[in-house]
C-alpha cells in the first residue's frame, strides 16, 4: 500500500500560514502567536518579542508584557532540551508533564556530580534538599525574590564550586541559581516579574502555584509526550521521528511510543524520508503568497526541525553555529534565503546567501525598513551570532 505524500511546497505552506508569517494569517494577541509555535524560544530575551511582530500586524512590547506578567496567560518555563519557552497556560502544562521531570532528573545529576567533587559540601543530597525547601519557603504568599536576594537571604543557597582548575577556562560558579533551575524545570517555581526592559532578562522568582492561581494540573510523562506530540504535529506536521526526538529533546522510545497511541499516519516527503501528520490533516492547505520574512534568532519556526534541508537548502552553515543555534534569518517564500543584522545607526541590514530575484529583493528590503522603525532606538544584541555574521563589515 502506498503511503500518502506532502511535498516541500506544501510543507512550506503549512509552515507559513500555521505560525501565522503571512497577512492574511497575523494573530491578533501575543497569546495566539505562542499557540501558533507551541512555544516562543526566549533563551534570548529579545527574541520573544522580535517573534511576536514578525506575526502580528500590529505589535507593541506592551502586548507581550502583559500577557507575561499582568495577564499571565503566557509563562516562561525551562523545557525542551533545557531551552527557556514562552508558553501558553494549556501548553505549558503539557510541557512539563512531559519533559519536566527528565529536565529536572537532569539538573539533579549534574548538581550532585559537581557537589561531590567539592570539600565544601559533605552531604550533597542533604544539601540540595535543604537548598530547595528554603527556596519554597521564602516564596510563599506570592512573594517575589530575585537570585541575588534569595541568595542573600537564605545562607542554604551559599556555596560555590571551583572547576577546571589550572585551566584557561577555569573559575568559580555558585550552585544557589542552579538550584533555582532545578526547582524550576520541576514546575515548582516560575520567572515571575522581570526587573529588566525586554532587551534584558532580570527575572523574579515566585511560586508557580501563587503566579497562576492555582497549582499546576500535571499529567502523568506518557500523558504529556502524547499531548506535545499532537500539538507538534498539528503545528510543524509533517515531520520525520527524528525531528520529534530533536524537538522534544526525549527518547526514540518515549516517542514511538507516543506515535503508536496517536491517530497518526506515515507520509513520505521529498527527500524519501518517512514523515507523520495526525490521520485527519492530510488535506492540502492553500499555497501562500510569497512572504518576505525577518526572524530572530532562534525563532521557532527556524528550530522547528532537526532535519532542514527543505527550508534551508544549503544555507545552514551560514545560518547556525557549530554548537547548532539559529542566528537572525531572512525568508522568501517559506526557505531561508539570508540573514539580518543591525548597523551602528540601528538600521536593519540583510545579507542575502543567494540571488532572489527584484520582487523579493524589494520586499525583503521593505521589510527590513519597516522592522526598523519599529525597533526605533532598541539594539537587540545577538546572542548567539550566525556564521554570517564574520564576513559582515566590521565583523
């Protein structure tokens, strides 16, 4: 029997129009971008709100902070693959269903390895027990506390560990902001309030059941793999296992078995490789108008995929790093064809990585004028700058 097929262009219109990058799919609120994405990457503080515009006709940095921190039906989490999302309430809670606990098991293990190579702290299981009780303690009532507070305040949070000693690298780390990660991968605490502009991350920290009004509703891990995983394919579908593992940052295992308790079916793609899509999303969606896009690093859209050959050609050594970040990425009709960058004078310049064709080239530029007046005085700086970036003037 013959599998079904979706092509590239059809994969790239499913990519345009359900993360809301044309006009005639922007969203209206902040919150309906997140759903869009699942999740908006904010690793990078600025890319949460660069996100939001590139899929809004009308955006302004006071329609995310409300819903983050007035609202809060957006919420910051430590999720996939240790990486910081912005997600809605109902994504959320599958998120840290699902991932929640290996990302916490995780944080655990590594405290515990470096614990026990410091004199400092004979009891490490003790002390990251103690450590975590005292955190929960002192954000009780809706409290809000930032690292630097909590640390002073609670001498449980004091200690710090030498590593790579003689080494160029080498120095001192504190375990007290690890073990608000920890707690944080856990649902047990959030980033609440965020002390810098959205530019810069300064957050304060607060009991997750007080930021939300409620303690979270968390399903068993199996539970939330398989309710992720329909969000991912109804989102990106259709995509390969391996670009769900990457994605979900789990096991083959956990993902097989998630697909096998799905109403899913095996599509092939053209580049003979075996996708998934949910059994009642095979009917094709009507081709999107060619779109000039300017997406931040990494943007959702760009770290959608493991396997990104459809929509970046030959362009991924230019656009990624060798530790595999997405840098600030130009679009032309559903592929990265370029990247963005900002001048001294905040202008927003582009870097093409292939001829486009006068049309494009127009609309590219228009598009990077108008994210330009929007970021008026601004200067998001990259964190995690794409190749492209040396062969720029200056660079």
């Amino acid at each position: 029997m013959n599998r079904p097929a979706i092509s590239t262009e059809q994969r790239r219109a499913r990519l345009l129009r359900r993360h809301r990058l044309v006009a005639d799919e922007y969203a209206d609120t902040p919150e309906q971008v997140a759903e869009a994405v699942i999740g908006l990457h904010a690793t990078t503080p600025s890319t949460v709100f660069l996100s939001a515009w590139a899929r809004m006709e009308a955006f302004e940095v006071a329609d995310l902070e409300r819903a983050l921190y007035t609202d809060r039906t957006l919420v910051k989490q430590l999720a996939m693959r240790r990486t910081l999302f912005v997600f809605p309430r109902p994504a959320l809670v599958d998120a840290v269903s699902a991932v929640g606990p290996r990302v916490a098991a995780s944080e655990r293990t590594n405290m515990l390895r470096d614990l026990r190579r410091s004199e400092d702290f004979p009891d490490p299981e003790g002390w990251i027990v103690q450590a975590r009780a005292a955190v929960a303690g002192a954000l009780t009532g809706g409290r809000c506390a930032s690292s630097t507070e909590l640390r002073n305040e609670l001498p449980e949070l004091s200690g710090s560990i030498h590593y790579g000693a003689g080494r160029s690298w080498g120095g001192v780390t504190s375990m007290g902001p690890r073990v608000l990660s920890h707690m944080c991968a856990s649902g047990a605490i959030v980033r609440g309030p965020n002390d810098g502009n959205w530019l810069r991350s300064r957050p304060r920290w607060t009991s997750m059941s007080d930021w939300l009004g409620a303690p979270l509703e968390l399903t068993d891990v199996a539970g939330g793999h398989r309710a992720l995983i329909e969000r991912w394919l109804r989102r990106f579908g259709p995509g390969t296992e391996t670009d769900i593992v990457w994605w979900l940052g789990s096991t083959k295992t956990a993902v097989r078995k998630a697909l096998s308790e799905l109403e899913v079916v095996e599509v092939d793609l053209d580049d003979e490789s075996v996708g998934y899509v949910m059994a009642d999303d095979l009917e094709p969606l009507e081709p999107a108008p060619p779109t000039a896009l300017l997406l931040p690093e990494l943007d959702p859209t760009l770290m959608g995929w493991k396997q990104r050959d459809w929509y970046l050609g030959p362009h991924g050594s230019h656009l990624f790093d060798s530790n595999g970040n997405g840098g600030q990425t130009v679009w032309w009709d559903g592929r990265a064809v370029g990247g963005w960058y900002q001048r001294a004078d905040g202008s927003v310049g582009v870097h093409m990585l292939e001829k486009v064709g006068r049309p494009a080239a127009k609309a590219i530029r228009e598009r990077a004028d108008e994210l330009s007046s929007w970021l008026g005085d601004a200067r998001p700086k990259p964190g995690y700058p794409a190749p492209f970036h040396k062969v720029l003037p200056g660079g």
